[in-house]
C-alpha cells in the first residue's frame, strides 16, 4: 500500500516540473499529505510532501496558502519527532521569507505558531520561533517589541545553557542596539554572543553573521583597517556556506573601508580580482562608481552615483551612514579649495564654482564656522563670505609654561633624593 504513495509522490514530482501542472501537482501533494495511513515509511514520504508543496507555493508567491498548509499539518506532528516538526515549521517560515514584501505576514506567522507551540508545550521549537521573531521586529523597525522580547527569551535561554540559540539571540541583540545607535550595548552582546560561540561548534552561516556585525561595530567607531579584516573573515565563511547574497554584502561593505581609507586605488583590484569577478553585479558597480567619485573629489559624480544606486548605497543603512560622511568631508574639502585664494567672496559663486545649490553651500558655511573649521563670518545682507586672517599664536608664553613645568618636576625629584639621602 505504500508503494501506491511513493508512485504517487514520483508523480507529482514529475507534474511539478511539467509546465501547466501546478494544479495537479498540488493536489497529488495534498492527497499523499491528508492520507490516513501511518507508518515510518508514510511519515517520511508525508514529510517531503510537506517540503515540496511549501516550495511549490513559495514559487507561486502565495503566502496564505502556506499558512494553511503550516496549520493544517499540525496533527501530523503528534506523529513525527519534536525536532523532526521544528525542523519542518521553521522550513515553511523560512519559505514565507522568499516570497517579496511578506515581513507583517511572516510577523502574524511566526506569532500564530508561537501561541500554537504554548499550547502545545513545545518550548524549544517556541524559542526558536520567538527569536525568528525579534530579528522580523528588527527589520519592521519595532526596535522596543524586539527588546522586550529578547530580555524575556534571554533570561529563559541562559537558564537551559542552550549556547546554539543564545548565540542567534545576542546576535540579534546587538544588531538591534546598532539600530537604535546604542553602540555600547551593542558591543556587549557582540562580545557575549563570540564568548558562547567559543564553547560550541559554530557554523560557517553563523560565525559570518558574528563577524559581520563585528566589522560594522568596527566601522562605526572609525577603525576601518579593524573592520576591513572581519569583512573579510565574514566572507570567507559566506563562501563557505555557499550564501552569495550576504558574500556580496559583505564584499561590497570590504571596499567601503576601501574607500573611507581613501584606498580608492585598490576598490579596482579587488573588483577585478577572483572574488570581485565571481560576486559581479550592480552593487559592486555602486561601488565602483563611488571610488571613482572620492577619487576625482567631484561631489556631481558623487551624487549621480547616490542616485543611480540608490538601492545599494542609501537603501543599506550602514553604507549610507559613511557615504553621508564621506560626503561631508569632500564637501568641506572642496570649498577650502575654492575660498582659499579670497578674503571676500560671494557665496553665489562659491556655489556656482562648485555646482550645488547657494541654501546648501551657505548652510555647509555655516557649519564650518561654528565647528572652527573655518575663521570668517557669513554677510547675509551682502550674500557675501568674508574670511579673517589667521592669527598668528604667540608661542613664548607657552614656552615659558613649559619650562616652568619641567623644572618643577627637576625640583621635586631632586627633593626626593636629598630626603633618601639624609634618611
């Protein structure tokens, strides 16, 4: 009898991959699904079923169907092994998450089957659900639901020591505090996340992540040669795991610290070279464009660029944030240049000099001389800049103090001696 489901299932594979079948090749999925039988051979063929439906509906971009199907299973797992049914559940919500512009969707998804997995006991499938869930949060931009969530799930995890787990959560914790621009905390659960990947078998997807979010903490606090390295490591492991999306994040933020290091020259060379070659597509393009602007210190090309790949520099949190600096130095860089030879200049034509519009040039100006970057003051009734010659600093006084300083210190040291001596 179960040979008639296994023909049955070589059926519907075979409808699957026939052009006009959908239809049939979902309802022989289905039947083999629904069927009454038990057996470890039924529950196996059963459970490919599962896998190839949610795959079929993946493609189709139907997520409510999904979410039938995820409930309609259920009974099927009193059936199978728990990890065998979190194995499964965690499947169809990973299918859910290919499907485009789904993150409320895999949101109620991964709340529904949470309620499911209190119900039925199941704590260490809900566990995995509910940090599923606080990355989703994350990325929906409910930082503070995120939170509340991980504190809870942290404080049950650590209790259980199950280090696999507690490693994605802090993980996903410090990914939420560098949203939030908390870079201390988010340091401390980087660091407390590498502590228990340590102690345990780290896979290559994982330790990338780790790595990843190391590099951007790195980024954030200037170190880019730092940074650079765990890119690097971070790409390995992508590459390793066979992950070419995150490989092509991870390579494109390697040549932003390229470019914040004003290494513009080797963006080129590592474009060109095997990896660059094999990750080719527009965001190493964005980034080509970008090196090739802060090589030129033209701020034209520098936004054409901003512009034509606005998906892969401002849509990326991280690469915005240092283009935006970026920016503001060839910015300011461009405008010394250009007042440099004046004591009094029009600020219409510092503007038309270096081609942006006067609110933006003379708001940069503005800038410049309350940070001390600049000594000079704007003539807003003139429209006018009008720069001050740079005072000469009389260095005797300091000379004097400093000679004043050391020989206080002679004194005191030869004090010393004497009281040695006569002691």
């Amino acid at each position: 009898m179960d040979e008639d489901l296994a023909e049955l299932f070589a059926t519907a594979e075979a409808a699957e991959v026939q052009s006009g079948k959908y239809a049939q090749a979902v309802e022989l999925y289905l039947s083999i699904i629904n069927s009454p039988r038990e057996s470890d051979e039924v529950a196996r063929l059963k459970e490919n079923a599962i896998y190839k439906l949610g795959a079929l509906y993946a493609r189709g971009r139907d997520p409510d169907k999904l979410r039938v199907l995820l409930q309609s299973i259920r009974p099927f797992f009193a059936a199978v092994a728990k990890a065998k049914t979190a194995k499964i559940v965690r499947s169809l919500i990973d299918l859910v998450a290919e499907i485009p512009d789904t993150l409320p969707f895999q949101i109620e998804l991964c709340r529904d089957s949470i309620e499911w997995c209190r119900a039925e006991k199941r704590s260490f499938l809900r566990q995995r659900i509910e940090a599923r869930l606080a990355a989703l949060l994350l990325a929906a931009g409910e930082y503070n639901k995120a939170l509340e969530l991980l504190a809870a799930l942290l404080r049950e995890v650590k209790r259980l020591d199950d280090k696999p787990l507690l490693v994605e959560i802090q993980l996903v914790e410090a990914r939420v505090h560098h949203a939030l621009r908390n870079l201390p905390k988010a340091k401390a659960s980087l660091t407390s996340a590498r502590t228990a990947a340590n102690s345990i078998y780290c896979p290559p997807t994982l330790q990338a992540q780790i790595d990843l979010m190391a590099g951007t903490l790195h980024a954030e606090e200037k170190d880019y040669k730092t940074a650079f390295s765990y890119f690097y490591e971070a790409f390995e492991n992508s590459e390793a795991s066979a992950n070419s999306a995150q490989a092509v994040l991870c390579l494109k933020y390697m040549l932003l610290t390229k470019i914040m290091t004003d290494s513009s020259d080797e963006v080129n060379a590592i474009i060109t070279g095997k990896a660059g070659v094999r990750h080719a597509g527009e965001a190493m393009d964005a980034m080509r464009a970008v090196a090739a602007a802060h090589k030129k210190r033209s701020l034209k090309d520098f936004e054409a660029a901003s512009v034509a790949f606005a998906s892969h520099l401002q849509d990326d949190s991280l690469v915005a944030h240092h283009l935006e600096t970026l920016y503001d130095i060839l910015l300011q860089s461009n405008i010394c240049r250009i007042i440099e030879p004046f004591s009094r200049v029009e600020i219409a034509h510092i503007s038309t000099l270096i081609g942006l519009p006067v609110g933006k040039v003379e708001a940069k100006l503005s800038q410049m001389i309350l940070d001390g970057k600049f000594n000079g003051i704007l003539d807003q009734g003139a429209g006018c800049l009008i720069a001050f010659e740079e005072d000469q600093k009389e260095r005797t006084y300091d000379a004097t103090l400093e000679t004043l300083h050391n020989m206080s210190a002679v004194v005191d040291s030869l004090y010393l001696k004497a009281q040695k001596i006569t002691a």
